[in-house]
C-alpha cells in the first residue's frame, strides 16, 4: 500500500552545481525520504541571488506538487547548499512575507554554508 508522503522538501544545490550531485555529496534527501518527505532537488545553477526567475521556479516546483498532492502544503521545508543555501533562506523570508498567494508556508529552512550573514537575519526576524 502506498503511503501519501508526510510533506516536502525541496533542496537546492550550490551555484553550477548540478541537481544529481546532491544525492552524491549527502544523504539528507535519501534520509528524508526514507522519513516519509516527498523531496524535489532544484537545480537553479548559476542564481546566487532570488530573483524573479528563481522565485517562479521554486514557486512553481513546489505548487506542482502541492496540486497533486494537497497535504503537501502542512508541511514544506526548504534548504540548500552555498548559494542555494541563500536562496533558501530568501524564499523562506519571501514566503513568510508574502503568505497570500500561496497556499503553503515554510515551516524549516536550512542552509549549508550559505554565503550570508546568519547573525544579521537573525536579529533582523526577531525585530520583525
């Protein structure tokens, strides 16, 4: 019997890194899939910041799968690695932001080495 998936996770690789080289360098979406997450690896290759294009795509992505499977939008969680990593946490203060048009929220973002300032958004969300 199949099993709806618990929620998504949606990664996104370093910048000109292909998408299949995640799967190589982590087992993150092997073990998340394993937990019951649908995982979708987006490769956005040569973003370094979000953009208009990069936030259609990861919209789009992940309304695909919230379409198909409408549960999916309880639980998104969204990460990635070096310059994907920031466009991760992006997306995350995009969505929060902006919650209207979408009809799923972020509920955990990660980043691998993201080339931002952590201490800095971090004190920016909490006066927000």
């Amino acid at each position: 019997m199949h099993q709806s998936p618990l929620g998504l996770l949606v990664l996104l690789p370093g910048r000109g890194e292909p998408a299949r080289d995640v799967f190589r360098a982590t087992r993150l979406a092997h073990e998340a899939a394993a937990r019951g997450l649908l995982v979708l690896v987006l490769g956005l290759n040569d973003r370094v910041y979000l953009d208009s294009l990069s936030l259609h795509v990861i919209d789009a992505a992940i309304g695909q799968a919230v379409r198909t499977n409408p549960t999916l939008a309880a639980y998104v969680a969204l990460g990635g690695f070096s310059a994907g990593g920031q466009l991760a946490l992006a997306y995350a203060k995009t969505v929060r932001r902006d919650s209207t048009h979408r009809p799923w929220q972020i509920h955990a973002v990660l980043g691998v080495n993201p080339p931002v300032d952590l201490v800095a958004n971090w004190q920016r969300a909490q006066r927000q």
